[in-house]
C-alpha cells in the first residue's frame, strides 16, 4: 500500500523551473533514497513534501489524503487547514542542520511537540523521550544542552525528535551532510536499523554506499527531473542509464 503517492509534480522559483513532472510512489514500509547532483531538486522535493514549499502542480496524497491535487478547474489547489495539519502530524522531518532549539535541553526538545502539539502528558512524552534516546544511546545527555553535544549527537536528537511525534513517514535531508566524516557512519547505523525495523522513510543522501545497501529503491534527479527510478540491482548495474552510470562513477566504492 503506497503512503505516499505523487504525480506530476511541479515547482518553479520565478522562471527557474525546479520540479518538473516529478512522479513516484512510497510504499508503506519502504526504504526510498533521492540522489542526484547539487540543484537537482531534491530537496525543494521533501520541502514541497513536507509543506515548506508551496508546489505549482500536480498531485501530492499522503496516507490516503489528497493533500494538494487538481481541482474542478484543472489547477492544483491545497487541501484546507485542518487537512494539512492532520497530514503534517504524520510526517517527520530531519534536517541537514539539527534545527534544535539551543536554549532547551535535550529532553525539552524531544518532548516540546508532543505536549505542545500532540496534547500528550508531560510524564509520558517524557518516557516516550528517554526510550528513544536509549536506543539512540543518548539517555545520559536527558539534561544536556545541544552545545554540550558533538553534531553526530545532535543529529540523532534531531532523528528522536521526529519519532517522538510517530509519524507514518520520516524524511531525510541529506541527514550526514553537515558532519565530519568520522560522524558519518553513526548517523547512517542509527537509519539502518530505522529501515531494519520498517520505518517508512525518504533519504535525500550523497552516501551511495549506503542508498544501495539501505535503499529499496532509488531515484536519481537530474535538472528537476526523475532520470531513472528504480531498485538499487537496478541503478547500480549494468543496466542502469548511462547519465546513471555516468554520475556514480564519481564515488568510490560503488
């Protein structure tokens, strides 16, 4: 059953056009990673995913909801209010940078939403909080401010601040790409067992290695478009497109 389902998706900035006719589904479960060189759109992709954009057209449906999608008149038109924020409840979101809040401890960020948002009690975001960052292998940093953190630290908060919220879906904006090298690995292990464990997710990623370890499928933009989709065999094999082939040749290893 496909989460996520969108078609013909378009998204321009002026006259630069970003998104172009962008079509692929999630299915539930699915380990799905975007990869593509610098400006291929990706991620205005998950932003316009993610309701940070506004799209120009086409259909966006998530968890069986028609979240933006033609209307009577042809022209695609947003769902209303409370539509969007019952959608968006079903997403997460981890970003490049963290986004944590530097004045809230660890804990603090972790819980804020779900008492905030989801109305839950203090006590049991806060246990909901504490088991995730036992498997994060962070429950000694509860009381921690984010500076008091290395960025492979704060990067698995940021990840247990999305599950706090248990979304159907988890996005990733290329999730390692503000971490040294040595950093890496950890955030990587820590999505594995995401996948391992059946977290729906879509990983905007430059890690090739890992897209085509992880990954049940790949989608490879280019220009704003999709150039080539499909299983991980698939793209990095030998019947994968040349543009394909052409851009993987600049990794080692894969």
């Amino acid at each position: 059953m496909a989460i996520l389902e969108i078609r013909n998706l378009s998204k321009s900035f002026g006259s630069l056009n970003v998104l172009n006719d962008i079509s692929f589904d999630v299915e539930k479960g699915e380990a799905v990673a975007v990869i593509g060189p610098s400006g291929s759109g990706k991620s205005t992709l998950l932003r316009c995913v993610t309701q940070l954009e506004k799209a120009g057209g086409g259909t966006i449906r998530l968890c069986d909801t028609d979240m933006f999608a033609p209307g009577p008149n042809g022209k695609s038109v947003y769902a209303d209010k409370q539509t969007l924020r019952d959608i968006r409840l079903k997403t997460g979101l981890v970003f490049q940078n963290f986004n944590l809040f530097p004045h809230m401890t660890v804990l603090r960020n972790i819980t804020e939403a779900p008492v905030c948002v989801l109305k839950k009690s203090r006590q049991e975001a806060q246990d909901t909080a504490m088991e995730l960052l036992r498997k994060m292998g962070l429950e000694s940093k509860a009381k921690s401010y984010p500076c008091e953190l290395s960025g492979g630290q704060q990067q698995r908060v940021s990840i247990a601040r999305a599950l706090a919220l248990n979304p159907e879906i988890l996005f990733f904006d290329e999730p390692t790409s503000a971490l040294d090298p040595e950093l890496t690995g950890e955030i990587l292990k820590v999505i594995k067992e995401l996948a391992a464990d059946g977290m729906t997710m879509v990983i905007v990623t430059h890690e090739m290695g890992f897209a085509r370890d992880v990954a049940d499928k790949i989608i490879f933009m280019e220009g704003g478009y999709i150039v080539e989709q499909g299983e991980p065999e698939q793209l990095f094999g030998d019947n994968a497109s040349e543009r394909t082939k052409q851009f993987l040749s600049r990794y080692s290893g894969v």
